[in-house]
C-alpha cells in the first residue's frame, strides 16, 4: 500500500474527510480507489460513501483495503492529534497524488462563521428540491455540517426516525412532521446590531462575553428578548412586553436579540405605528418588507415607515426614531431585518471564485450588497464599490483596492 492510500484509511476514518480542506476540482482528480479504500465493514464503507458524496466523487466498491484494524486506533487519538491530522494529511496526499494545491485556500474559520446555531432546525420537513440523501446519520448537527460544508446546498432535513439527511438546492414546500427537523442553511439572524429597546426594565443581568452567549442564557432562562452591551459585555434579559418593536431605538454598542424570530421576515417591523418627522424620500412598496429593502439600499436611512392602504413607503433619518405614533395600518422599522453586523473592512476588494455582481444603479449601499450575500446560500464574501456589488464564494482571496469595501456574510456574529 502507498503512503497517501495509509494516510487516507486514516483520514476517512477519524472523520477528517471534509471538501473545505481541498479544492472540489481536485478531489475529483483523486483516483477513485483512494476515495473508496476504507471498507473494514458496512459502517466504515457508508462513512466512505458519504464523505465522497458531499466531495461530488462517485463511491464505488473498494479495490484496496486498510491494512489495520482503526477502531482501537481512533479512540486512542485524542482530537488534538485529529486536528493536527486535519493540518497535515491534506498536503501529504496532494503532494503524493501529483494534485497541485490552488492559491486560493479555503480559511478553516469561515465555515464557523456560518450562523447554524443548534436551536436553528424547526419540526418540518422539505418535500421537494432533493439534492442528495445520506443514510445512517447519527444526528441533526451532522446533517446540518453536511448543508454548511456543500457549496450547492440551500437547506436541510434531518430524519431522526430514519437517520436520513437530505440536502436541498433550494427552500421549497414544507410539511409539519415530529420526527423531522428543517433548516435553512443559514438561520435568521435575531439581532438588530447598535439598537436598544426603550423604557423596558431589566428582570436579570448576566456577563456574556459574546452575544451568542448572551442569546444561549436568554433561550435557557425562557426571557422574551434581551440588551447586550459589546464593551462592557453585559447581557440583560427583559420582562416580556407587547409590541416592543414599537420601543426599539438606535445606540451605538448595543444589540437587541429576540428569543424567536423563525416564523416571520418582519420580526423587528412594528404594527400599526408610523414615523413622523422628517422624510428622505417617498416612493412605492409592494409590502412593509419591500420598504425595508428599498430603505437598506438608500444612503442615509435609518428607518422606514410604511402605509397598507396607499402603499406608500417614506424613508426616514435616525431622527424619526423619536417621532413615533400609532397609526393604524402602517408598519415601521429599521432597515434590513435581521442583517448580521458587518465585519468590512475599506480599501479591498475580493478576487477569485466569483458568483455575480450587481450594478451600481441596482445596489447603491454596502448593506444592500451585504444582503445580497446573505441571501445567495453559495455566498461567503462580497465586495462593494465604484463598480457594483460583487459576490463571492468561500475561495476568494482578497485584494488592495482603493474605493471599495469587502465584508463577510456573518462575520459579526
């Protein structure tokens, strides 16, 4: 047996096989006995199977066999071997399999950056848009690293009955069922970065010292919403309230997180309220959600109130925050519900593994390109300048270039 067939009985073994350590374009250059060697028994054969699904090779019956016997192996592996397996095993196979390495590497952080919380999967089941199936998936997390690790994938459905887990290209047609659990590829993100909720008490206060942490202690303790400080890393919980959309208010180093905004776009919109005072501009909306995004993709507005009945949408400064009144059949709010704080940074722009782009006349704002990317499931990072709004996947590399802005699609969460 060659070296890079041992190293990869190993490296399929200890679940180590993952197509974010190598470009998709040259695991399909590995000879197929490569990929399907490790076939000790049934189990070891479908993890096989799997791992060379999710990498687009075709699994066929191995041709060669691991010599030893890696169940005793592997549990005599601690993970801190395992990561360093991670690290090296990939250059080791590629620099014995003749496969060159492409300039543009896979950053190992970038998948954790994708927001896939555990409690994201709801009990439904997608019916349609089948990509692939695997079997004899152990858990929900496993089928959810799948999604996240497939560059075509836009959502998932975890059989626990089953173990099956089916990948979806696209969200589509979804049923109520106990023993299914759905989800997108991306969660919604619950969060309204630099924004507090105004005259609300606090019931509790904790140190976080991350928003997630703050947002985990707030599903455990059962609280409504919750007021994280980033500088002095402070989580309050708040009393329940009817229609705090209606309280929310922009300040800096803030972010309001809610316990459960799954069902809904307009989480954050509040009902029946409108936004008095100055107006930026008026124009036309199908919907408070279409008015929302119109005011994302407007320099300078902070908020957007919207009329039902004449479909009026007026896009306002951060100053109308303080001129709100109720009005039935309007809808008020901050623009681009649910967008993750951006990590952007000036003066670069990406390069490499290109998706689309986007005019400037059609996308006039960094946000409005940042929600771009957050809605195109194969889009990691973006870029925005004199030029338009570009699109990338998780490969691109990035590059100086006066005049532009590149960011992630959550890395600020």
């Amino acid at each position: 047996m060659e070296i890079k067939d041992f190293f990869m009985c190993i490296f399929l073994h200890l679940d180590l096989f993952r197509p974010s350590l190598f470009p998709l374009s040259s695991l399909r250059k590995f000879p197929r006995n490569v990929i399907s060697l490790f076939a000790t028994s049934s189990a070891h054969r479908r993890d096989a199977a799997t791992s060379a699904a999710v990498c687009g090779v075709r699994f066929e019956s191995p041709v060669a066999l691991c010599p030893l016997s890696f169940s005793p192996f592997s549990n005599m592996v601690s993970k801190r071997v395992q990561t360093a397996l991670a690290v090296l095993l990939p250059g080791l196979l590629l620099a014995k399999s003749g496969v060159q390495r492409v300039d543009a590497q896979v950053d190992a952080e970038d998948l954790l950056r994708l927001n896939i919380p555990n409690d994201c999967p709801v009990q439904q089941e997608q019916t349609n848009f089948q990509m692939a199936e695997f079997t004899g998936v152990p858990f929900n997390a496993t089928c959810q690293r799948y999604c996240a690790e497939h560059p075509e994938c836009a959502a998932f459905t975890y059989h626990a009955d089953s173990r099956r887990c089916v990948l979806h290209s696209r969200t589509g047609t979804l049923a109520e069922k106990a023993t299914a659990r759905f989800s997108r590829k991306r969660c919604p993100t619950c969060l309204l970065d630099n924004f507090n909720v105004a005259d609300t008490e606090d019931d509790y206060l904790v140190i976080a010292m991350t928003v997630q942490g703050c947002a985990s202690e707030c599903r455990t303790r059962g609280c409504n919403f919750y007021v994280y400080d980033k500088e002095s890393k402070k989580c309050h919980f708040k009393r329940h309230r009817d229609g705090i959309q209606s309280a929310i208010r922009p300040q800096q180093g803030l972010q309001v997180g809610f316990h459960n905004c799954r069902n809904t776009d307009s989480w954050c919109f509040a009902p029946n309220h409108t936004l008095q005072g100055e107006t930026l501009k008026t124009t036309t909306a199908s919907g408070p959600l279409h008015c929302s995004e119109i005011c994302l993709n407007h320099a300078g507005c902070a908020a957007f109130s919207f009329d039902v009945g004449s479909k009026a949408c007026h896009l306002k400064p951060a100053s109308a925050f303080d001129h709100v009144a109720p009005q039935n059949g309007s809808f008020f709010g901050p623009p681009g519900c649910g967008l993750p704080p951006a990590c952007e940074t000036q003066g670069k722009r990406r390069a490499g593994d290109f998706l689309m782009s986007f005019s400037p006349n059609s996308i006039k704002t960094n946000k409005g390109c940042q929600r771009r990317c957050q809605e195109n499931h194969r889009c990691f990072h973006y870029s925005f300048g004199p030029e338009g709004c570009f699109l990338h996947g998780l490969s691109s590399v990035v590059e100086d270039v006066e005049g532009y802005i590149s960011g992630d699609t959550n890395c600020g969460i």
